[in-house]
C-alpha cells in the first residue's frame, strides 16, 4: 500500500526526499528527544500526485485523519474543539530549503466558535482574536486566492478609524471587527464564505501548500538554485505553539555559530512576545540572543544545550527556529545553516580542527563557487569617507548601484544595463525578482536572520539588512538618512555586505584578502588560512591537472601564482590585432608570393617575442598554442563602414581611397553568412598559404630563443576545429617539416607536440582516426556546444535562454556548464576511442566549462588528464578537482 502520511516520530534526515528537509529534520530533532510539539508530515509523493492529476491521491485524507487523532490525543483536546481548541500549522517544506517562497497557513482549527475557547483558555482575549484574524487573512490569500492588499486595506482602514500608529495598539474588540471585516472581504471577491470546518481549512490548506509549489515566486527560486522541477514539497501539519503570549514568551531565530563570518558561539536574533514569522519578517526589531540569557536563563541554558547536541549530531553548524511558550522552550525547525562562502570555510577548517568531521569532508563542504566570491574585491574604506549608514553585515561583498526602492524598477533597469541596489523597509518574498535583479540588497528593518538576509545570503547576493537610521519611503522613492540626508531613486550608493556600511558615490575598491592570498602567499589568518588550507589539499588529492587559458604573459605568470600547471590554450587571434591589423590586410591584399611573405616574416618576429615571453612566464610548465582560429575577414574593417567611406566619396564626385575600394573589395569577397561555420580554424591553414607553417615557425624560433636563455621551453602546437583525420594529417605534416627545419639551422632540438581541439561532433565520432595523428585532444566545449545543439554561441543566449530555462528545456545554459546528456557523451566517446588508438594520448579541456565547478567533475570523471580555465577560475578549478574525488 502506498503510504502519504508520516508521523514526526517515524521519519528522520535520511528520508528528506519524501519528507522534505523541514520535516524531516523535525522527525529527526523528535527522535533526539527535543521538545518538538507534535505532528505529521504529508509526504512529497502525495504532492507529485496532486500536482500531476490535480487531486489529492486516494486515501491520503483518511491517512490525515488518522494522523491527526493521534497529535489530538496527545494534545487531550480536537482539532477547533469549541471549548479548548487544538490548533495547527500547515507548512511547505520541499527537498531543498526554499525559504519563504512557498505558503505557509497557521492557526487552523480556529472559526467564530473556537476563537472563543481560545480567548477562554488563554486568558487572553486578544490574543485569541488576533490570531483567528491571522488564520483568515492567511487563509484568504493563500487558500483561496484573494489579493493580500485587500486586507491591508481593511486593516489599515480600521487603524485609522481608531487612530491607532500600528497593530499593537488595536485591542480585542477591534481585531474581532476586523475578521468580520476580512470575512466579508472573502465573500465579496469569491462568493464563498471562509470555512467554519476545522477539517476543511486543513484540507484546503494541504492543497493550497502543495500548489505552491507551481507558483511564480518557487518557479523563479528553483530556476535560479537549479532545483528540479520534478521535486515537489512536503507539508508538515504541527500543532501550534505561542510565542504571543506575553513577556514570558517569544520566538527566535538561532545558529550554533555565526552564519556571515563562522566563528564559533550561538548567534541570533529574538522576539520577545512574538510569533516565529514577526521575526523573519522583520516586522520589528530583534534583540541579539544574548538578550534571551538575561530575560529567561532557563530556556537559554536549554536552547544552548540542545544546540549544542544538534551541532555534534549534525556534525554542521545548524540553525534553528525556536518559540518560548510561557517560558517552555519549544524546537520548531533546524537544518544544517545556510551560510556565507567566508563562514563556510571557516567553519569546515573549525569542525576538522575540532575532528568533528574529518579534512576530506571539509573539503566536500566548501565550494568553487564560494571560492571565487571570496575573491571579489571589497571597498577601500581609507578612501570612502564615513558611512551614510550603518546596518547589520548580512551577505559580504562590495556593490555600486543606483537605489532603486521596488522590485519591478530593479528588473527594468537591470534589464536596461544599469546596476541598482534595490532598497526596502524589509523584503518579502515577492522582492525576488528584484533581488534577482540587483547588485545589492539594503534595508533599513530586520536582523541577519529576515528574508532579505536568508535570501541574498544563498545567493551570494551582497546585503545589508537593518539599517535602522534609514527612513525608506517607497511610495516617494527615497530615504532619508540619520544625518537629514535625502537619498532619491537613480542616485548611486556603495553597500559593503562584509561591514554592514553604505556609502554615497561608488566607494572605490581594493582587492580581498583571499585574492592578495592567491597572488603572494601570504596568510593572514581566518578566513585565508581556511581557504589555503582547502586548496592544499584539494591540491594533494586531486587526479586533474589545472592549467590557464592565458595569451599574455602577464596573464600567465598571474595564472602560475594561481597555481596552474600549465598553458592548456594560448589564443593567437589577439597576436594579429591592433597595430597588427594592417599587416593582415595586407597579407590579404598582396597580389604575388612576394608581397605576402613580406608579411608574414613581419609577422614571424612580432609573433616570437609573443611566445618567448609566454614560454618564459610558464618556463618549465606545457604551453599549449593554438594556431590562428577566427575567419580571417574578423580582421578587416566592417564592411558597411568601408561601403559608406566609398559611397560618400563616390557620391561627392570624389575618387575614393584606392585602399578602402581594394579592402571593400576583399571585405565582400570574404563576406560569410555562417562565419562560424566557415572558413577558419584549420580549414585557414588549408587554404591561406603559409599562414600556419609562419606561426609554427614563430613558435620553434621562440623554443630556440628561451633554450639558449637557459630555460626550459614546453610548446605545443595545438590544430583549432578539426573534422577529419586528414586535415589534421596535413597540418601536422608541414609544421613538422618546419620544426625540423628549425631544429635543423639552430643546432638546437624543438620538440614540439602536435595535437588538436576536439570542437565539433565529427572529430568526436571518428575520435579513434583523429588520435592516430594527433599526440593530444584538446576539448574545445565552447564550440562543440555550439555545434552539438546548432546554438549560435554569440546569439542565442540574449535571444531565447531565458525562455528555455523557464519552460525547463534545461536547467542551467549549456555554455555555462557541460550538457553532459549531448556534449557530454560525445566527450565519453572520444576519450574512449581517442585512447583505444592511441593509450598515451594526452586529454584535457580548453572551453569555458574547464573553470565552471559542475563541469569538473564531469570531466574528472570523464577521466580527462587536465581542465585549462581563465587564470581566474585557476583557484576555483584546483579546489573542485579535489572535491571531484571525494
Ligand atoms: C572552444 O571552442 O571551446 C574553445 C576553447 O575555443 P574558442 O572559444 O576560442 O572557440
Ligand atoms: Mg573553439
């Protein structure tokens, strides 16, 4: 029988694809022996059945049921029981934390009888009826689908009529007017009247979670996490527990340490009489937990106790949501803590030093991606002058932008080009997209813990939350700061997550200490020793060798600090620009043999001392050369330029420019349709005599030059787009003849390998011929994307990926990372093939995916002997090669 239903009891960590991670940490924290209040979770499946036939599967209400009598008999009391009711809270909690983006109803089990029971019991009127106005403005917008403002207007109505500032100043009597008031609201946008039944609201609201699932807010978060679709959410049903209740109650959000920077120690936000979402919400301002040890130690002591328990069991610093009931502590929700990339390697280092976990696992917690933000500059504040504004250091990093003060103005002008901090009293999960939008998140409420934090933070998005000498006033688009300055939209600022400072201008920037790290060396402690750390033996394990793609010096002896082992692809195409120019319009112009070797001996010097200096900045170390690869016409003047030159001066009765009249000549000569898919790569060393044979010998000559130097020069020739066998045959052919050639006049030997890029599906499928010819494979996945799907690599990503990600076509754009379905198998195949011909043949690859960390793995275990990335990425590379063998 296939079973829905699960009992907090029965479940545990292991099972948080069924139960989702929310419940199954709460079945997890029950068998610990935590006080958690009772309850059951409804398990993923049911929400997969639900959502692929729009009905709840058979049996899972009767499984409900049964549940539910069993948290009743605990409770001693039913689910509205008029004279006492139990009450319950519905909530979303999907594989993968989603935080506040998927619907959450509370209080059900609450109607016009009930309420009363509840004001009975309680003591406490107002409490009773604040809550039954909770449940129906919840219920109304999340179940049945009345706009949320509309209660905000009645509210704000009532407010006014009774003059008071905010909600704290209604009292019983009000709030009771106001759920008759939010009652009649939902009959006259539905027509139906909110429901009395207890087991109907928790019907509804279990369908109403799991529809949320599909809504815009979750459909955008999982796009951008790259969550699967397919996934779906659990709903846990727990009965309610009050941290409204009175000074002796409150509800916090608490991390076994600290979430932004990892050092050690409970931190914490907390509310004194408050419910769990007043302080995510940011509604008001928290106190630090510290606070809660001088108010209530008893419940102090026990958090710190079971957080403690919670960080040894975990093995991972946690975090958790707690609600003091009339000082009972009460455990609502923990899971491992999202964090900082900066906390995350802090914390890894700290738990193996504590041998909590071991090195290896550290590793495995710590991530490229972290890695590279981390080496993102931070602001110079000897120059910046004082803040506009201080606020709590939620997300680090450094951002400029203009302020904008909605999310629907951020998208516009992100769209536009612009960068913007998006601005806000608090964020809500309907900020999303302007989050998504923005460099920066600033606002003046809430602690580290509110949404903006949590969200910008599992972004890598830089925020600074609470800013409470802020006044924002969104319906003008402006904030004022404490010193009277007024801030308006457009205006740019500087947020400084990792210091909790905004300043005006853009606030210059410096580089991080992870970065000057990766550059000299030098350890500084913290966060740096944690990262060197993680390298070093990413460095120790790791199988792939990480090379640089790097076609300066400058950018190879940078790459060699970063620690790569190598040039796996040097470009030659910018050797050919700039001043260069006019000697390839020239060599396209000459008329005889004559006139183009002249070039091309101009062109030999200027190329030589290129690679001299390469070879010298990566002496002893592969330098992988890749000959000319660009359409030669890439190197002409635009051809619609030229035509107006000639037009103009046509048309003024003028002889045009005899040069611009030949070279627009040549331009429509030349002129393709599909330039990539045209005449370039090895396809130009076929046709354009002598153009490769004078770059092989530039390369030769250079390995001459720095062996005489005393160095110890490693070139290799590497053969761009190669389809066939037989083209590569011929290139290799005469660039040996002219390595011998070299060696023959130098006295000196110049061995270079030849080997090609393996960039178009052909290559890949007659991999096992190509090997036979070439001493190395190079995998160019940029083109070979490119050319596997027919996506025009510098088209198709501003004209139709955003659709494709949204309707799911995939889940991340394949130029970003390894498609491993299509791109991928064809890499299998020519690994496999290429090495059955040839068992030596060395592999690696030269396209973007080499620096992307997913795509690492892929090729670890693709079993490729190297991975060649921009010099930046180097570090990032080396850390996830490591991580691959994990
Ligand atoms: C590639 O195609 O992946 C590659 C590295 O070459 P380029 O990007 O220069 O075409
Ligand atoms: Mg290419």
């Amino acid at each position: 029988m296939v079973r829905y239903v699960y009992d907090f009891t029965e479940g545990g960590r292991d099972l948080a694809d069924l139960l989702g991670g929310k419940g199954a940490n709460l079945a997890e924290m029950t068998r610990l022996g935590l006080p958690v209040p009772p309850g059951f979770i409804v398990s993923t499946a049911a929400c997969r059945a639900f959502l692929a036939t729009g009905a709840a599967p058979e049996g899972m209400s009767r499984e409900v049921s049964r549940h539910l009598s069993a948290v009743e008999s605990d409770a001693g009391r039913r689910l509205g029981q008029p004279d006492d009711p139990l009450l319950v809270s519905v909530r979303s909690g999907a594989r993968f934390s989603m935080p506040g983006m998927m619907e959450t109803v509370l209080d059900i089990g609450l109607n016009d009888a009930s309420v009363r029971g509840l004001a009975k019991v309680s003591g406490n009127e107002r409490f009773a009826w604040d809550s039954y106005r909770r449940l129906v403005q919840m219920f109304g917008s999340t179940v049945m689908g009345v706009d949320g403002a509309l209660f905000d207007q009645v509210m704000t109505r009532l407010k006014e009529a009774r003059g008071a500032p905010d909600d704290l100043h209604l009292d019983a009597a009000d709030l009771a007017e106001l759920v008759e008031g939010y009652q009649q609201l939902i009959h006259e946008v539905t027509g139906e009247y909110f429901p009395q039944s207890p087991a109907e609201q928790l019907r509804r609201a279990i369908l109403a979670v799991f529809r949320s699932w599909n809504g815009g807010r979750a459909r955008l978060y999982r796009r951008r996490e790259h969550i699967p679709e397919s996934l779906g959410t659990a709903v846990t049903v727990q009965r309610m527990v009050y941290g409204n209740l009175g000074r002796d109650s409150g509800s916090g959000v608490a991390f076994t340490r600290d979430p932004a920077t990892g050092r050690p120690g409970l931190y914490g936000d907390y509310l004194p009489d408050a419910q769990g979402e007043d302080v995510v919400a940011g509604i008001r301002n928290t106190v630090p937990l510290a606070e809660l040890e001088r108010l209530d130690p008893r419940s102090y002591r026990q958090l710190h106790d079971h957080m403690r328990t919670l960080e040894r069991h975990y093995r991972d610093m946690c975090d958790i949501e707690f609600t003091i009931e009339r000082g009972t502590l009460w455990m609502l929700q923990t899971r491992v803590g999202k964090r900082t990339a900066e906390a995350a390697f802090v914390i890894a280092s700290e738990l193996a030093d504590e041998r909590l976990i071991t090195r290896e696992e550290g590793l495995a917690r710590v991530s490229g991606d972290g890695l590279a933000r981390l080496m993102f500059p931070r602001f110079d504040t000897s120059a910046t002058g004082d803040p506009l504004a201080h606020g709590i250091a939620a997300s680090p990093g450094a951002a400029v932008g203009a302020a904008v003060f909605d999310s629907a103005e951020a998208v516009r002008r992100a769209a536009a080009g612009d960068r913007v901090v998006l601005v806000r009293q608090e964020t809500t999960p309907d900020d999303l997209p302007g989050m998504v939008a923005a460099q920066a998140v600033l606002t003046s409420r809430g602690g580290k813990t509110s949404h903006a934090a949590v969200v910008a933070r599992g972004m890598g998005k830089v925020c600074v939350c609470g800013a409470e000498e802020l006044t924002v006033d969104t319906a003008a688009k402006c904030f004022t700061t404490k010193g009277g300055a007024v801030v308006e939209e457009g205006t740019v600022i500087s947020v400084d997550g990792s210091a909790g400072a905004m300043y005006a201008g853009a606030a210059p920037l410096v580089d991080s200490a992870v970065m000057r790290h990766l550059e000299t060396g030098e350890r500084t402690g913290g966060v740096v020793d944690a990262v060197a750390d993680a390298l070093r033996l990413a460095d120790d394990v790791r199988r792939l060798e990480v090379r640089a793609n790097a076609d300066t010096p400058a950018d190879a002896a940078r790459a060699r600090r970063f620690g790569a082992q190598g040039i796996g692809l040097c470009r030659t195409e910018h050797m050919f620009l700039g001043e260069r120019r006019t000697l390839v319009e020239e060599m396209i112009l000459a008329r005889d043999a004559a006139g183009r070797d002249r070039v091309l001996d101009a062109l030999l010097h200027l190329q030589r001392q290129d690679f001299v200096g390469i070879l010298a900045a990566m002496d002893g170390l592969p330098v992988t050369i890749r000959l000319l690869d660009p359409p030669l016409h890439e190197f002409l003047p635009d051809r619609t330029e030229l035509a107006l030159r000639v037009g103009v001066a046509e048309a003024r009765g003028e002889q045009p420019d005899p040069r611009d009249a030949e070279l627009l000549d040549a331009v429509r000569r030349m002129h393709e349709e599909n330039p990539m898919l045209g005449l370039r790569g090895v396809r130009l060393g076929l046709v354009v005599p002598g153009l490769f044979a004078v770059q092989v010998r530039a390369v030769a000559e250079a390995v001459v030059e720095r062996t005489r130097a005393g160095g110890s020069p490693k070139a290799e020739i590497m053969v761009p787009l190669v389809g066939d066998v037989t083209e590569l045959r011929l290139v290799r052919e005469e660039a040996e003849q002219v390595l011998a050639r070299v060696a023959d006049t130098s006295g000196i030997p110049v061995h270079c390998p030849v080997g090609t890029m393996i960039e178009l599906p052909r290559a890949a499928l007659t991999a096992g011929r190509i090997a036979e010819e070439a001493e190395f494979f190079s995998f160019g996945t940029n083109d070979l994307t490119q050319t596997t799907w027919g996506f025009s690599r510098d088209d198709v990503e501003a004209a139709f990926f955003s659709a494709y990600l949204d309707k799911g076509v995939f889940a991340a754009s394949p130029f970003e990372t390894i498609d491993r379905e299509g791109v991928g198998r064809l890499v299998g195949i020519a690994v496999r093939e290429g090495r059955a011909a040839r068992p030596d043949l060395k592999i690696g690859v030269c396209g973007e995916h080499g620096g992307d960390p997913g795509s690492v793995h892929f090729f670890h275990a693709a079993g490729l002997d190297y991975v060649s990335c921009s010099p930046f990425r180097v570090p990032v590379a080396r850390l996830e090669a490591g991580r691959a063998t994990g």
